[in-house]
C-alpha cells in the first residue's frame, strides 16, 4: 500500500503506476497494453485536437470492509461512452472492452486503492479520443482508449456538509453542459467561463436552467440536482441533463426507502418549496445544497446548515451498497 494521508485527499490527479491503452486500428480494436507512460503522443491532425472527437467516463472502485474491491455499475459507464461514441461518430468500444480495461487499470494500481474507512476511493477516467488525421470534418479512423486512475478524497472540500450555490443565466451555460445526454470535453469547456464566475462570487457551485427559457433546472455544476418535498424525491428531466449513474441509483434507492419518486421539468420557483436539496455525480456522490442564491432575482433558498434526513439516508443506502456493507439487492458492484 503507497504512502499517501488518504484521509486528507482531495479530488485531484495523483500519479499512479500504470495505464492501459486499446487503438482502433485497420477496422479492429488491439489487444490492450499496460504502460507507465503519463503523455500521449499523436498526430497534429487527430481529430480530438481540432474536431472535438472526444468522450470520457468516471466511475469508482471502492475497498469494502470486506478487504474485496468493488466497481460500481461499471457496465451503465461502458454503456454510456458507447451513446457517446456514438454521437460523435467516434469508433464505440465493445462494454466486454471497456469493463476489461477498466479491471486491468485497478488491478495494475491496487495500491492506490484507499483502504476502507478513509473515505477516500479510486476514481477511475476511461477515455476515448479521435487519434487519426483529417483536415476535413470528417470522422477520424483511428481511435484510442485509454483508461487511468487515481486516488481521491471528496470533490467539494466541505465534505458532506452542506455546499452554496448560485444559479447562472448569464453564461448561457446550460444546453452545452449536457448536450444530448453524451459525457464529451466540449460540454466541460463550455462551462469553465461559467464555474469560474460562481467561484469569484464565493460559490463552490453553479446551477444551470435550461437554455431556451431560463425556466427549468437543468443541473448543478457537473452534478445532477435532487430536491426532496413531502415524500418526494424530485429531480430534473430534460434533454440537457447528462443521465448520471449515481442519480439512477438514488431514484431507485429513494423508492425502496419510500419516498416517491418524480422525474419532470423542475421550474426554479419550486426551489422554495423543497425541505431539502442535493447535487449527485460519481465525484460529488451526494453534495448537500445548504442554499441557493438567484442573483436575478435577488432570492436565496436555504436548506440549513446540515445534511437533511433523507440526504443522510440516500447516502448511507447509497455507501453501504459501495462500500460493500450492506448487501447489493440490484447486482450494482463488480467485485475485482
Ligand atoms: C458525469 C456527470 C454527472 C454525474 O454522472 P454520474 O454517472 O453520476 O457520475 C452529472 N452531470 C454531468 C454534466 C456529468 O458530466
């Protein structure tokens, strides 16, 4: 086991040993390697630099009590850079490869795996990108994926306590953040003018409403939004909103612990009703919003300055699972 004061990590990038690397080439996927190389060499003219052929995953490994390591819902991840893939025209991995190069990058940094009861874990970024030349916009013919890792603690620095948000309508931010459903860089970028902004205003977390009105919630930074009213577990549906593992996983765990469950169009209004509100991503797990502020409207939100109940009991159902204490009714871990 490395070295490392897993209880004070944050969510950063920290070498690892080793990463594993597949090319489409010649109409083929090759057989993965296993490299300590950190850099990527590729031509000038690859189509990820110029075109944007690129998409990306995140999903965790987790040591449980047990000592086992698990993955979480590793195929819904492989499932969803293939729609990815797709919608950039980029060559999908088949999921036998992209679960496969995913337990060959733990495995080849099991050290790095933080010990249970850190609450630090492995986080994992598989990543596919158009290597082949064009000049024209074309798709390209070559395609590499690759997987690395890296240990982390929690994404926002507050842990679970709760974070502040402000809501943006100025950037016009939100439809390039989810852009049809698809985890691509492009969305990423398009929203640094914005994250940027809410940070020099003292929040750690932007909300985005839907771009054509400004009515609806869309998300909340790189995280999906939860908000919890009698009995209800409500959260935003729309063609902009990045369909997040973690918030799939909530809404089924949410309907096991009785609370209903509601996927609609969420107008901004509505967040004066809520008794408690919360932001969801394989990072953020469960990030508790303490308050939003709308500086249109001259409003802020409060949900208080701790995690509400039903917060607590979507996090623990949702670790327990995880963290392989508690038992996994749905077959939601890889064990590796
Ligand atoms: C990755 C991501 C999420 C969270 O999805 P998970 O599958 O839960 O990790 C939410 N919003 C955006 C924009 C994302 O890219």
């Amino acid at each position: 086991m490395e070295n490392i004061d897993w209880g004070n990590l944050g969510f950063g990038y920290l070498k690892t040993d080793f990463n594993v690397r597949s090319y489409w080439r010649d109409g083929k996927w090759e057989t993965p390697t296993v490299t300590s190389d950190e850099t990527i060499t590729m031509h000038m003219a690859a189509t990820c630099l110029h075109y944007g052929q690129e998409a990306f995953e995140g999903l965790k490994a987790f040591r449980g009590k047990d000592g086992l390591v698990r993955l979480f819902r590793v195929e819904e991840n492989a499932r969803r850079m293939i729609r990815s893939a797709e919608y950039l025209r980029m060559q999908p991995p088949t999921e036998e490869l992209f679960v496969e190069m995913v337990k060959t990058a733990v495995r080849a940094n099991e050290k790095y795996i933080p010990p249970y009861g850190t609450g630090a874990s492995l986080y994992i970024r598989p990543l596919l990108i158009g290597t082949g030349p064009q000049v024209g916009v074309k798709p390209a013919e070559e395609y590499m994926l690759m997987v690395f890792v890296t240990p982390v603690g929690p994404y926002y620095k507050t842990g679970f306590n709760p974070i502040k948000v402000i809501i943006d309508r100025s950037h016009d931010r939100s439809a390039p953040h989810g852009t049809g459903h698809v985890k691509v860089g492009g969305n990423y970028a398009a929203s640094l003018l914005s994250g940027d902004w809410g940070h020099s205003q003292g929040y750690p977390s932007v909300m985005y409403l839907d771009s054509c009105e400004k009515k609806y919630i869309d998300e909340c930074g790189a995280a999906n939004f939860y908000g919890i009213r009698d009995g209800s577990y409500i959260t935003p549906k729309s063609t902009s909103v990045l369909p997040s593992i973690t918030n799939k996983s909530l809404r089924t765990l949410a309907a096991d612990l009785g609370l209903k469950v509601e996927e609609r169009p969420v107008a901004v209004e509505e967040l004066a009703t809520f008794s408690e509100a919360g932001a969801c991503g394989t990072a953020a797990v469960i990030s508790p919003i303490g308050s939003v502020y709308d500086p249109d409207e001259q409003k802020t939100y409060t949900y208080g300055d701790t995690a509400g109940p039903w917060s607590v009991k979507l996090y623990d159902a949702l670790r327990g699972i995880q963290q392989g204490e508690t038992d996994d009714p749905y077959g939601w871990n890889t064990i590796i």
